[in-house]
C-alpha cells in the first residue's frame, strides 16, 4: 500500500511541472515624471496663448479711416471708398489687403493700387491712374501699354489718335501705331488713326489729312518704302496729298486734293499719279 502512495505523489509532482507558468520578462522601468514641472509648462503656454489671443483682439479694431495719395485726374475718392467698403468692418490685422487691392485695381482708370496699415485703425491707399494714349472703336480707351481698359468711356479726350480693329486686335494695332508714328515724328509729321479692317487691310492717317494705304500682305515692306518716297519725292508736297496707296508691287499712286498737284514732279507723277521705283 505504500508503494501506491508514493507512485500517486510522482504523479501529482509530473503534472504540476507540465502545466507550469512561464517565466515573464523584466520589463524596463520608465522615469518618473515630474508633474510640477510638467504643470509649469502647460500653464506658460496656456498664459502666452492667452496673452496672444487677448493682444490680438484689442489691436484688431474696425478700420475707421481710409487715406488716399497719388495723383489722380479721373479715380474720385468716392469711388475709392466705395470699392473698399465692403472690407471695412473687418480687423485692423485679420483685414486681407491683396483683397482689398484687387477690389481697387477693378475700378476703371486704375492701372494700379499700393495698401499698407497704418497704426492704430487706418489704411492708406496709393494709386496710379491710367495713362490713354489712344481710343479705340467708338469709346473705347487703350492705355501705354495698348491694353483696352475702358470700353465705354463717358468722356473720351478728342486730342488721341483713333485706333480699330477687329476684337482681341488691340494690342497689335497700338504697336504697329505707335511704331509708324514714332517714325512719322521723326519727319515732323504725326500720325493720328490707325484703321484695321475685316479682311486684314491697314489705313494710316497722318495730321495733314493725308491717308497712307497700306494693304493687307507685306505691311512692313510697303511701310518701308513709304518713308523712302516721303524722304526723296514726297515731303515738300504733303499738303497737296489726298491719300497715298501703297498696295503696288513696285510704286505707289498718289491721290491729289482737288485743284492740287505739282505741274511737276517727274513727268510720270505729273502725268498718271504713280511713282515706280527707279523714278525717285
């Protein structure tokens, strides 16, 4: 009986050992924290956010004046107040100023418009106005540059040169202008219209009454040889001149006010108007 006892303890002793608990890792200790400095931070930056938030709210009052400088001839200051009103009540610092800018800059005769901050709630507005070196169509108006800025102006200066053309031909026809007439001034004539029709054909009109004619095809070729028969042929009988039609392969005519024209300028000019090359 005994032998039984001790076989049933070894039995007991085996399965414990089987089903035993693994042995667990030792597992790093982290450092303690310090929660009064941590508590010391946190405070400092709620308290510089606050200060922040607080500074920013008393400085970003409603803007309460608006100042304007430049010179100006056609942009009114009501104007000015107008588009900017809409931008007014915002803060002095939330305020947009390209917004601001942009809403300015929309305004016709405004080429362009510089905004700063002025301390403690004003703006102060710079503007240049646009220069009109031409009109264009019936009251259109172009600036230096050969943009169209105003399409329909109430009041369009009488002393600039009359440009047109089709759509969209605005600038090509304020370049090619004002390159003739940089040449004409150089003769002491000035151009004043410059016609570009439909079917691609120029029209040059100079101060004297005179039209030059100068095609569709070879443009710049035709305008070439236009101040050369000015210099050589052309130049003392201006005043005489109707028009000249420089659409010839190898000349030009010459159209004669009435009761005008030279008894002689070579006995083909006087005879048939038209001039050929080796007649200069």
């Amino acid at each position: 009986m005994a032998r039984k006892r001790v076989n049933r303890r070894r039995q007991t002793t085996r399965r414990k050992k089987r089903f035993g608990l693994p042995k667990l890792p030792d597992f790093p200790r982290f450092p303690e924290i310090n929660w009064g400095l941590l508590g010391n931070v946190v405070f400092l930056a709620f308290f510089s956010l606050l200060t922040y938030s607080g500074t920013l709210w008393l400085m970003d009052r409603p803007i309460n004046s608006v100042r304007i400088e430049g010179r100006f001839e056609r942009v009114t200051a009501v104007q000015v107040e107008a588009a900017m009103s809409p931008y007014l009540d915002e803060g002095f610092l939330s305020l947009d100023i390209g917004d601001v800018q942009s809403a300015v800059e929309r305004l016709p005769w405004v080429e362009r418009a510089g905004i700063r901050r002025s301390w403690p709630a004003a703006l102060n507005v710079e503007l240049v106005e646009q220069r009109a070196a031409a009109r264009w169509g019936k009251n259109g108006l172009l600036n230096v540059y050969g943009e169209l800025f105003v399409q329909e102006a109430k009041h369009v200066p009488a002393e600039l040169p009359q440009l047109s053309g089709p759509d969209g031909t605005q600038l090509q026809v304020a370049k090619r202008f004002f390159d003739l007439n940089a040449r004409l001034q150089q003769r002491g004539l000035t151009a004043v219209s410059l016609q570009l029709d439909a079917r691609g054909s120029w029209q040059l009109g100079l101060n004297n009454g005179v039209q030059v004619r100068l095609g569709a095809v070879a443009v710049d070729d035709r305008a070439h040889r236009f101040f050369t028969a000015l210099d050589s042929v052309l130049a003392p009988l201006t005043e005489q001149i109707n028009y000249i039609d420089m659409r010839y392969t190898n000349g030009f005519a010459v159209g004669w006010k009435e009761n005008a024209g030279p008894a002689s300028v070579s006995s083909q000019l006087a005879e048939t108007g038209e001039v050929r090359p080796d007649a200069w």
